[in-house]
C-alpha cells in the first residue's frame, strides 16, 4: 500500500481479519452517562485477542503479505502491545515473529511474546541498539520488518475497529481514540468520516505526552522526547504516515492529567467491572474532567486495551499518580 | 410460589423479568482453557445490573407480588448484593424499598443503595437488630419481607442465569455456580437438570464456609457458623427452600481454600480484563487448584458479581490472603 487507505481497504482488511479478531463487545454504563451527562458506546478492545486492538493491524500486515514476502518471517522492536500482536498474528498464518526487545522488558511481556510464538532477541535498552538489533535480524535472516503504526496496512487494519463500533451503534455524534503513534486514531478517522460525514474524530492524549496537539496545532510532527505518563502505550512521536491523515481528518485533540486518566480507569474499574490500561482511559478522562464536552450527545469510545502490569496497575490506583 | 419453582416456572420467571434485565455475554479464555485442560463458559453476571445476578431474582420477586401486595413496597435487611438489586427492582415497579442495613456497612453500599432510590433504615450492626428494625418496618409500614434466597420467587428469578447459558451454549457438561445461601445453585440446578438430565451441576465454596458442603454430606442443614472468608457473598447458611433442592438436584459440591480464591480472582483480572468479586471465583479456583477435574469437558461457570470494594480488592490481591 502506497498510499493511505480509504474506506474500501478498510473494508478489505475487515473481510481479511475478521475469521481470526474477535469482534469485541460494545459495552455501555447507565452510571457513567449519567456523569458525563451524554451517551456512551464503549468498543471494547481489551477484550481483543492479544489484549489490545493491535491484533487487528497486525494480522491485517501479516496476512496482507505475498508469499515471498512472508517466507522469511517478519520482524519488530516494539516492546509494548504491538510485539504479542505481531507474534500471534504470524502464528496465524504459521510464520516466525522475530521480536526485538530490550533487556530490562518486564517479565510478563517477554512471557506473553513466547506464549504467543515469537522469538524474542534481547538487546540494550535503548533505542538506537533496538534499531540495530531489528536490522541485522533483517539482515541475517530476511525478515520483513513490521512498523508499529507508521506503515498504512496496520493503519487500515486498525481501522476496523470504527468500522465495527459505527456498523452497530448508528448516528454516533462523536468518536474518541487515544492517541499515540497515531495507527489508532488515523484508522479511526478514515473509516468514521467515511461512514458518516458528519462524525466529528477526537484524539486524546495524556497532557505529559501531548506531542499529537502540538504536532496538529503546528502543522508538522513535533516529536514526543521523552515524555513521563502512566499511559505507557501513549509515548510514541507520530509517524509521516499517520500524522497527515490526523491533520486532515481528525477534528481535535484533547488533553487529560495523569490524575485524571487514573480516575477515569478506577471509573471503568468499578461501574463497568472492566480492566483496562491507562491509554484506554484517557478518552473517558477527558470527558470526566470536562476539558471536552458534547452534552447529550452519542459517543463512540475506543477502548484501546487492557495489558496492565498487575502490581504496577494497583500501586496507581492506591497511590494515585505513579509512572512506570 | 409454595412449592419449589419447575423449569416452566423459570421461563415464565424469564418473560416476566427480560426486558428489564441484561441477557449478560458469554465469556470464553483461550489461555484459562489450557490451564485447566477443559473449554470454560463464563456467564457474566458481573455485567448484570446493580453488578450481580441477585438483580434476577429481586426483578421476579417484585414483579410477581400483585398490586396489594406491592402497594406498601419491599423490605430487605441485607447489606450485600441483595439490598441493591431490590432497591433498583422496586424503583422499576415504581414501589418503595426499605433497606435495614447496619450502621457500619460501607459507604459505598449505602451510596449505591441510595443510587438506586432505596430507602435506608439503619441499626446495630447484629442480626437481631437488623431482624427487628425490619419487622418494625413491616409493621408501621406494611412493606412486604424479600429474603435474599429462602424465597421461590428469588430461587425461580436466580435459576434465569443459567438458562440463558444453556440456550446459549449447548451440550455443557458441567455447570458450575458459588453456593452460599443457595439461592443461585437451587436455581441453577432446577434450570440445567430439565434441558439436559446429563449435566453434572457442581456447587462451589470456600473451604472456610463449607457448611453447604457438610450439610449435602449430612443431609440436613448444617448452619455455617460465623465463617472468615474473603467470599463475602457465600457466608450465609442454606435455607429450608434451597437446601432440599440442593440436596437432591446438585451432584457434588467442591471446596477452594482462600488463597485459591484470591489466585483465581488475579487470573480472570489479568487474562479476562475484568473485574469480579471473590465469592464469584470460587468454582474458577476449585478448578485451577485441581480440587474439581472435568479434563476435555465443556463447563459453563457463572461469575456471579463484580461488586468489590475498591481498596480491599486491591489490598488482597497484592498482599495474598485478606479477610474483610
């Protein structure tokens, strides 16, 4: 795919993936809506396979792949939920996963990649050895490397996500997804504007990571440094290919604290009995605290997945405000 | 209802409380699966209103009593899933719920009786106090005495759960369901032994309130005492109307002590992404510990509630076994 997907490739990934992703619930609470005063339709993605709405690029990529390319496997140095994506989507079609990952990866990932079939190649902490390590895996053994979200086949892959959610609840007013490197939210926008013109698309970024606002506010990508949030899947800079569907699709960008993204998730915790990771929370974050608002109106959110490292999750819900 | 309520009685039970009630999903783990070696079916009665299946038979309860009967509303002296599931029922009907409930019950419980337009009578934290304070209310009142499980109606309103499951999921195996006053496991085993004779329904409960356990073996009510467990739900005594059914309807009941409880809990938290109380991981611990066996089995287990306190679910879950 040379150019981004439109609403027809969108489909085709759906029609690709669809015998192997779950096609998640639509939850809704009586409780939250009556907080945030507006009606809320959750898609729920942590109940995805591999516990977050990666899978669904992932497969898309990997099942997108001509025979020659797929022969030799396919290569990541995402640590975060794209590695267990990536390997369980090459398990599906019975190639290798090469899984870079740094030496300091929590246990619990580096078990959930093995679980999944990858094989996993440590190295330095840092990204420049990620790099390093990923393209002699290249190098060496021919595999296809598989960019987290900068690569338009995970884009349209993520996008069936909306497609789902909008193709069961009608006239949603608005969608909300988190926004990181920015796979998420660009399929987002795609597949909502696509099915109805008048959606209007709304990122939602941690205040500590906002590099997505600056980047829009600005017109061009402002990388993200090194931003310090509990939404671990958040801290990514936007990519060339993501970023211009978000300048040209995606309505606005608003912005949650770290406080209250911890809210949001003990929110979701105890009305709505779900277990979610910090990035999912930051749209309902921001619709709690009111920096954005639609009274009365229908809202389709993207919970985007549920991989939290247990301890971890309880020290931030005790504690309040904890990074990783 | 004078005698115990027959599958017919359920189904009516069924149409009577549908439209108000969730039909609650159907979930299912890969990883949970190959952990015990059989295909689990959890029914998600956390999901259910007011967070647990009492809503069932609180639902059929009220909207069985005739217009006398209900004209002066309900009256409960639970403090636990009950008191919430009758308030919000008899705000459906439109009718008045008293809730006595002990000046120590947690603010939570009282806040979400409150939500659901209860209204609260409260009085020492003993049983005779509760016993009395509510036959006063009946009195001054008129207000008609709900028993949270000693009830056919509740029994009739609890067996739904299970027959949804079973029309849902065909050729189960086993059933299993937490037992503690037994209004769930008599529904339960009424409803599973009319649409399949061959299914084996098991009760599950804490090896620290294993009354019902010992009062099957005995074949008379054994009361459980003042048991210690984490399992606040299953620390009641069986009643005159659920123990016979129990009795002759159940084929075994199994036991988990508390740690396994508390590891079963983490595990539909960290694999499943969602959140249940402990009395509803009961029959997932007894097969993870390996006290209940059904290898290659389909086995359908309701999870019966998710509503925990905040602070010491997390408390028990990082600090290993913890009695409220």
């Amino acid at each position: 795919m040379r150019k981004p997907p439109d609403i027809e490739e969108i489909r085709a990934a759906h029609r690709r993936i669809r015998s192997v992703v779950h096609k998640t619930p639509v939850a809704t609470s009586r409780s939250i809506n009556a907080m945030v005063g507006a009606e809320l339709f959750f898609k729920c993605e942590h109940l995805q396979k591999a516990g977050a709405f990666k899978f669904r690029g992932a497969c898309n990529a990997v099942f997108s792949l001509s025979k020659k390319e797929a022969s030799c496997g396919v290569v990541t140095h995402s640590s975060g939920n794209h590695a267990g994506a990536l390997a369980l989507a090459a398990s599906y079609r019975g190639i290798p996963a090469y899984i870079v990952m740094p030496s300091t990866a929590p246990a619990v990932k580096v078990a959930a990649v093995k679980g999944y079939g990858g094989m996993i190649t440590f190295c330095e902490p840092t990204l420049a050895a990620r790099e390093s390590t990923a393209a002699k895996v290249i190098q060496n053994i021919g595999a296809l490397l598989i960019h987290p979200y900068n690569d338009y086949r995970i884009i349209a892959g993520q996008g069936t996500a909306a497609l789902e959610l909008m193709e069961e609840v009608r006239d949603l007013d608005f969608i909300l997804a988190p926004v990181g490197g920015g796979g998420l939210l660009s399929g987002t926008a795609i597949s909502a504007k696509a099915l109805n013109p008048k959606i209007k698309v709304i990122g939602c970024e941690p205040q500590n990571a906002d590099d997505a606002y600056r980047s829009k506010k600005a017109g061009t990508i402002i990388p993200a440094g090194n931003p310090q949030t509990i939404a671990d899947g958040l801290r990514t800079s936007l990519g060339d290919k993501t970023f211009p569907i978000i300048r040209d699709f995606v309505d606005d960008i608003v912005l949650a604290t770290e406080e209250e993204i911890i809210s949001a998730m003990r929110i979701v915790f105890e009305r709505m009995k779900m277990v979610v990771e910090p990035s999912s929370a930051v749209p309902l974050a921001a619709l709690l605290s009111g920096s954005f608002t639609a009274p009365g109106r229908r809202i389709g959110i993207l919970l985007s997945g549920g991989n939290v490292d247990f301890s971890a999750f309880f020290k931030s819900m005790m504690n309040g405000f904890h990074v990783q």
